[in-house]
C-alpha cells in the first residue's frame, strides 16, 4: 500500500516521486511505500499552513475544542483500523495498540480540547501607578512537529494536538519507520472538519523531509521527540535561527528498590516496566537497583517471570512481546548483548533471537536480564532502547543515588519504597524530570513531561504545551 502526505487537506504523492519501502517488522517483509519527501514538499506544506493561519488562529476557542474533541470521538470509533495500523507498522501487540495507544491519542485531543478553554492569560494591577498590565498568549504562526516510531500515533498527536489547539498551524513528519497512523489521521481530520492547511503531514526521511523542516526559516519553533545525537543537530541548525526548541531525547532510568517495598507489587510493575513495547519506551526502568538483602530473593522471582513472557506475533492475544521495530534495531540491541558479555555481565536470561512459526523473518528477541559487575559498563551508560535490563545490588542510600544520577540521561526514576522520608529525600536528589514512588507509567496529562541533562530541553503537557506553542505578550495601559 502507498501512502501519500497530507497537505492543504487533501492527499499528494511526493513532487520527486521517489518512495521508501515500508516494512512489517512482525515478518520482515516490505507492504508498502511511502513519500521520500524532500524540500518542495515542506516548502508546499508550509505555504499551506501559512494560508490557514489567519482564519485559524482567530477561530473561538469553543469551535478549535470542539474540532479536537470531534477527532477524538472519531479515533475512538476507529480503534480496531488504527490498533492494527499500528501493530503492523510497528511490530508491538495489537492489544498493547488497543488498550494504550489508540486511547492515549484520542485522549491527547480530547484533554488539549478542554486545556485550551482553560488556559487562561495573567493580569497585574499596578497599585499606586495608575497601570494595569495583561498578558496575551498568542499562537506562534507556523510550528514543525517530529515524532518517533516507538509511539508513533500517541507520540504524534501528543505534540500537534496542543499546537493546533493554542491556534498554530503545523508542518508534522512522523518517523519514516510508522508512518501508517499518521497517514490515517488525515482522513480523521477531515471527517471532523479540521480546516485545510491547519495540520500538514509530509512523509519522509530525517535526514532530507526532518531537516528541511528544521532549517525552514518561517517555521517558527519545533518539538521533537527521538535520540539525543539528533535532538543535539537540531538544536545546532534550530538555536542560531532563534527558534521554539522542546527537545525530549533519551534514557536511561534507575528503577530503585528498597527491602521494604510492597514486594509483589513492584515485581509485577518491575517485568512491566522493563519490558513494555519490546522495551522501546524512553521510560523503561533498564537500570534496576536492588537493596542486598532482597537481591538474590529478587534476582530469582524476577528471572522466573521473565521466562514466563511470550515472545510472539503481534496479533496473537497472549503475546506479552512483539517483534522490535528495524533489522538494524535488533542487530543493535543484540550488540550490546555482546558487549555486556565481554564487559563480564552475566546473562541470566534471554539475549536470543526468537524464531516464531510462519514469521521466520521477523525481528523478534527474548527478555534479556543481564546481572552487572558494576554501574560503570556501557549497558548501564548507554541508550539500549530494547528488551535488555541489567540487575546490580546496593547496599547505602547514598552509593544508589550516585549510581542513579552517575549517567548523562535524567529522563525518569522509579523508586520503591514505604518510607516517607526517604522518598521525598532521594525525590528531590534524583536528576529527573519524572520521578515514580511505587508505581511506573503513571500518567496524568495535566502535569509537565520532560527531562534534564542529556534527555532533552524544554517540557510538555498541560498547560506547559500550550505555553510553548504559544509567544507571551505584556501589554501595560495607564490610566
């Protein structure tokens, strides 16, 4: 199947008419092609979303809510079309697309529907001068929005729905290895009668249709979600032009546990934070600390539940993992694999590829837990961005705080404690933007996302979306 971008509202080939294969991970076979858009197509995009601006960005706010909230109501309708999509394009479980991220995208249109009805401008009364200052929020104009493939459609709605919904118009690419989703939105949004040229969709390659986008002098700001190496060269393209940069980039998260813990349930969420998605989550726990005197106790309950996950085709209902995204990805993961082996790790399980029956080519591997000598090894340094979680024990509060903190990521932490102070002690200690006290995943939309360090500049969610995609203004008036 060919997809084609989305812009001005209706559906175009790319004006190279070149097209990249797309594959299904599940059987490593090549389904369809999409645009390898390049600068005329951003550049026809951009024309686009720049003639809808005007009207777009002085619609009541009553009517961009109700657009967006429409969308939402139309995923929901669509949910099974857009699992599968998903499931195919990405190779995670189709009950995984159906329970997590099909609803979490048409939430990210209906929370910013309501969000932007709210979000509501500051006024200060200047006592004793005879003044008043007010201060607008006002849409940036024409915004860019880059999503990866680990999420793709709960990751791409979760930029593009505050944008249009604090009145920018958006030149989007989703990531060239899940563009199906992306591609269907289209069709959802005309349906709800978002109008033409408000949300532009171009297809192609980060390194032509992504960089063509960034280095666009009229596009004002951009939100990017991916590695770090490529949040860094956006950035140094982005900076000088003085754009909007929200850059959330990598992991790699400490999931910290204490003996006195709710054993049972941080087991369950310790197997479900390591290795959702196939472990492609940039808040997987791949770093777990456990106190010594539950280590061997742990070690052994943990290994024995991750032997008891299934390996599988994507469509089957018991599958606990899928196939990994990319060939490239899996050698990747498999590499650091080796790597952990000669860096004197021990594989306690997994670390194989998994043949699945009439999937002989598909990339699947099993849950690898790898027990490490020592926090300074590069696969507990390094981004794996797989099925791969390496075990250590500690004994002090402090020498497990500075193993946590002692990498250049500060995306997530979990803790796992029944101690109050201790909590909010090592809380306010842990270099994160997201800390988890016994629990994992926990999300409310309404609080700010992002992380520090290495892991990116700038948050999002609730209102500090719609801050970014919006230029404060102060207007003081004597009277």
């Amino acid at each position: 199947m060919n997809i084609q971008n989305y812009i001005n509202g209706e559906f175009h080939n790319p004006a190279s008419n070149k097209w990249i294969d797309n594959y299904n991970p599940s059987n490593g076979e090549v389904y369809g092609q999409i645009p390898n858009s390049g600068k005329n197509d951003v550049e026809n995009a951009y024309i686009s979303a720049k003639s809808a601006f005007p009207s777009w960005s002085l619609t009541t706010l009553e009517e961009r809510s109700r657009i967006l909230i429409k969308i939402s109501e139309l995923l929901e309708a669509n949910i099974e079309r857009f699992a599968k999509a998903e499931s195919k394009d990405n190779g995670k479980p189709i009950s995984l697309a159906k329970v997590v991220d099909i609803p979490r995208a048409a939430s990210n249109f209906r929370f910013f529907g309501n969000a932007i009805t709210q979000f509501a401008s500051e006024s200060h009364e200047s006592v004793g001068q005879n003044a008043i200052n007010y201060t607008l929020r006002q849409p940036i104009g024409v915004v860019g929005c880059i999503s990866p493939w680990n999420l793709p459609l709960y990751l791409f709605t979760w930029k593009i729905a505050p944008a249009i919904a604090a009145g920018n118009c958006v030149v989007a690419k989703p990531s060239e290895v899940t563009p199906m989703t992306a591609y269907l939105l289209g069709e959802i949004c005309n349906e709800a009668g978002l109008p033409k040229g408000v949300l532009n969709v171009v297809h192609g390659l980060g390194t032509s249709t992504g960089q063509a986008i960034v280095e666009h002098q009229d596009i004002k700001a951009i939100s990017f979600t991916g590695g770090t190496v490529t949040g860094a060269h956006i950035a140094k393209v982005a900076a000088p032009m003085f754009k909007k940069l929200s850059l959330e980039l990598g992991g790699k998260n400490p999931n910290i546990i204490f003996a006195d813990c709710d054993y049972e349930d941080m087991l369950e969420s310790t197997v479900h934070s390591s290795f959702a998605n196939q472990g492609q989550i940039c808040l997987c726990g791949s770093r777990i600390f456990i106190e010594s005197s539950i280590y061997e106790k742990f070690k052994k309950d943990f290994v024995e539940k991750v032997k008891a996950l299934k390996v599988g085709h994507p469509s089957e209902k018991d599958t606990n993992i899928g196939a990994l995204i990319s060939k490239p990805h899996i050698e990747k993961v498999k590499n650091y694999i080796s790597i952990a082996k000669e860096e004197n790790g021990t594989v306690l399980f997994g670390g194989n590829e998994v043949t699945v029956k009439g999937y002989e080519n598909g990339y699947y591997l099993e849950p690898t837990v790898i027990e490490v000598p020592n926090d300074e090894c590069r696969v507990n340094q390094e981004e794996i961005f797989g099925p791969v979680v390496t075990i250590l024990p500690f004994n002090k509060e402090d020498d497990v705080l500075l193993m946590a903190n002692k990498v250049k990521f500060g995306l997530s932490a979990t803790l796992w404690t029944n101690n109050l102070k201790r909590t909010i002690r090592m809380s306010n200690q842990l270099q994160a933007g997201i800390i988890w006290v016994n629990t994992w995943m926990m999300r409310d939309l309404r609080t700010p996302f992002g992380g520090v360090k290495a892991s990116g500049v700038g948050r999002e969610g609730g209102f500090e979306a719609l801050r970014f995609f919006t230029e404060a203004k102060n207007v003081c008036i004597k009277y």
